[in-house]
C-alpha cells in the first residue's frame, strides 16, 4: 500500500487556504515532486512535501533542516511505535487539517501523542475534543495517563471527573490495575482528586443546609408579623382577633407551630427564666424580629420596641454571634425572594410566549 498526497489533493488544499487559486507548475513547483518520505513501523513509504510538513509542525520543521549526511540521499523521515494508519491519519491532517470522525474512532489516542510530539496543536485540540467525546469507563484510565504524558489539561480534568464520579466501575477495569502495579503516583492523584470532590460535594450541602435553616427563620419572621398585625386563624391582635373564617393563610404550616408557641409563651408558669425550652425559643424568635424590624414605634410585635432599647443601651457589649445571625437571615431572605423573581420572570416570559402563540393563532 503506498498513500500519495497527489497534486489534486494539494490543489484542494490549496482552494480552500492560499490566495493561489490556479496552482501550474510555474507558481507552485515545490508541491508536485514529493521531496520526503515517512516511514512507519509497517515499513510503509508516505511521500510528502516538505514545504508543507515545514508550516505544520516546527519539530518536523527541524528534522528537515538538519543537514543530511550525503548530500544525494533522500530524506526520510521515521514515524514508528504507531500504526501505520495512525501516521497516514498524522500525515493527512498535516495537509488537509481535517481528521474523520472515523480515523478518531480509530487513532484519536496515537493522533493524540503524534500531536504532542510533533507540536501540532491544532490536532491536539481535536484529539482532546474527540477522545473526550469517547470515553469509557473502560479506556478512561488510559486516557488519563496519555493525556497527563502529552500535556492535555482538558482531557485530563475530564477523565478525572469521570474516573472520580464512576470509581466503583473503574477500580475493576484492567486500566486500573495495570495503573496499580506501574503508576501510584497518578493513582494518589486519582485518590486525591476524589477526596477533594467529596469534601466539595459536603461543603456545598453544608451551605444548602444553614441557607435552608436561615430561610426558615427569615419565614418565621414574616409569619410573626402577619400574626402581630393581620391575626392568622387562633392568634391576633386585640381589635383584629383570630380569623377563623378567612381560613389558613399561604405560609400556614409556619404559622401554626407559631401560633402553638405564641399561646403557650402567653400562658406558660416557667417561662424563660424557669428555664422552659419553648419560651427560650418564642423569646429568641421576637428578639430575633426586633433586631430585623425597620419600623420604629408602628411595629405591634410584642417586645419589639423594649428589645430595641435594651439593644441601644447595651450597644457596646453587642454581641458579635448575634449580629452575624440577624445578617444570615436578611441575607437568606434576599437570596430566596430574588431566585422567586427569577422563577417568576421565567413563568411570566413563558406566558408571553403562550399568548403569543394563541394570538398568532387566531390570525
Ligand atoms: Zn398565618
Ligand atoms: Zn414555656
Ligand atoms: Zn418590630
């Protein structure tokens, strides 16, 4: 089998990325005498244009230009350790800096090294794209390795979230064995890698978790002050009453433990200083609205106005712990009512593009 980059293929090449459109044989000379040969490990003869191995590579740049030892022989260049149609592959992208999705298929890994190698980052990228398109958790641990050895930061994350997030799988694959006995260092990394995911994967609960806890008193808070001023269902003011026959309003089941613990904070012998848990509790929760409430003397929550002038008078021994839980909870209020405004835009785009759609209808 002998494969020829012909004038024809040249000429294509040529249409596409020089100015020369009509390639004779006075404008282009060079491309139609092929002046090298590669040979690869099947004992297969490429012959190629120097000149085009030149603009493509600046390793096979240098191997050209080192002088040759007598002067009538032909250079040749060898490609071994990959097959012989991986280096066909190499030597098709060199001219046309295109490769089939077949030949990645085939090669991807040995176009991969060949690219590293020979410093042809273009085909480099297209490896990276591709052998990531392709893994397995069958080959993911030698792509791994490969793409560690050709310097291929990409490949490599993506491998190693693969590698982490399937490990079960991976440890029973020949790759990982083969990985054990040869490589520990990258195994470490591996190992490494999958425990900072995992500590990343808590972290991130952890956060979920306090914001969740911080929503829910920043919804107490709200629900305290519709009980204070507008009554919910056993629980209002003295000239509003309880609104029975309203019915439960739309944070009820907020309201309702709340509710619980107000008439109890109401009618309980302990009390806080008896050391009662639930009043330690219900007391907590109106400080906690004090230090929240904007309104001054309009605010009909209980204590509010008398925790505010305790805070005043005590100013400088505030405590610290305290402000940082009156932050996180505005804070989780924000967060939460701009992810609602978010929600709520998308419905409302939604419902544009629905009446949009009914009135372009009708037309
Ligand atoms: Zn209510
Ligand atoms: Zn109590
Ligand atoms: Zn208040």
């Amino acid at each position: 089998m002998e494969v020829c980059y012909n004038a024809n293929t040249i000429a294509g090449h040529l249409d596409v990325h020089s100015p020369v459109t009509t390639l004779t044989k006075e404008n282009a000379p060079a491309f139609y005498e092929p002046d090298v040969q590669i040979l690869t490990s099947g004992g297969l003869r490429i012959p190629v244009h120097a000149s085009i191995l030149v603009s493509a590579s600046p390793v096979l740049e240098n191997i050209i230009d080192r002088p040759r030892k007598h002067r009538s022989s032909e250079k040749v260049i060898p490609i071994l350790g990959v097959p012989c149609g991986a280096v066909s592959s190499f030597v098709g992208f060199l001219y046309t800096s295109r490769c089939t999705e077949e030949e990645m298929e085939k090669y991807g890994i040995h176009l991969l090294a060949l690219s590293h190698v020979y410093s042809v980052p273009q085909l480099k990228q297209r490896c990276t794209k591709g052998l990531g398109e392709r893994l397995t958790i069958d080959n993911v641990v030698d792509v791994l390795q490969l793409a560690r050895l050709c310097d291929a930061p990409d490949l490599y994350l993506r491998c190693m979230k693969l590698a982490a997030s399937r490990f079960k799988a991976v440890e029973k694959t020949e790759g990982w064995k083969f990985l054990q006995d040869h490589d520990p260092w990258l195994e470490l990394q591996i190992l490494q890698f999958m425990d900072e995911a995992e500590s990343r994967i808590k972290r991130t609960r952890r956060r979920r978790q306090e914001q969740g806890l911080y929503l829910q008193l920043s919804e107490a808070m709200e629900c305290l002050e519709h009980i204070c001023t507008e009554g919910c269902t056993s629980v209002g003011p003295y000239e509003v009453g309880p609104t029975k026959n309203r019915g439960p309003c739309s944070k009820f089941s907020t309201c309702q433990g709340l509710q619980l613990l107000i008439r109890h904070f109401a009618t309980c012998k302990k009390r806080v200083n008896g050391g009662c848990l639930r009043c330690k509790r219900m007391w907590q929760l109106l400080r906690l609205h004090s230090s929240m409430c904007e309104q001054s003397d309009s605010c009909r929550v209980p204590l509010c106005r008398q925790f505010k002038l305790k805070a005043q008078q005590e100013k400088k021994g505030d405590d610290g712990r305290w402000r940082l839980l009156v932050k996180k909870v505005v804070s989780a209020k924000t967060i939460s009512s701009l992810s609602q405004q978010k929600r709520k835009r998308m419905e409302e785009s939604r419902g544009t593009v629905g009446d949009y759609s009914i009135r372009s209808f009708k037309l």
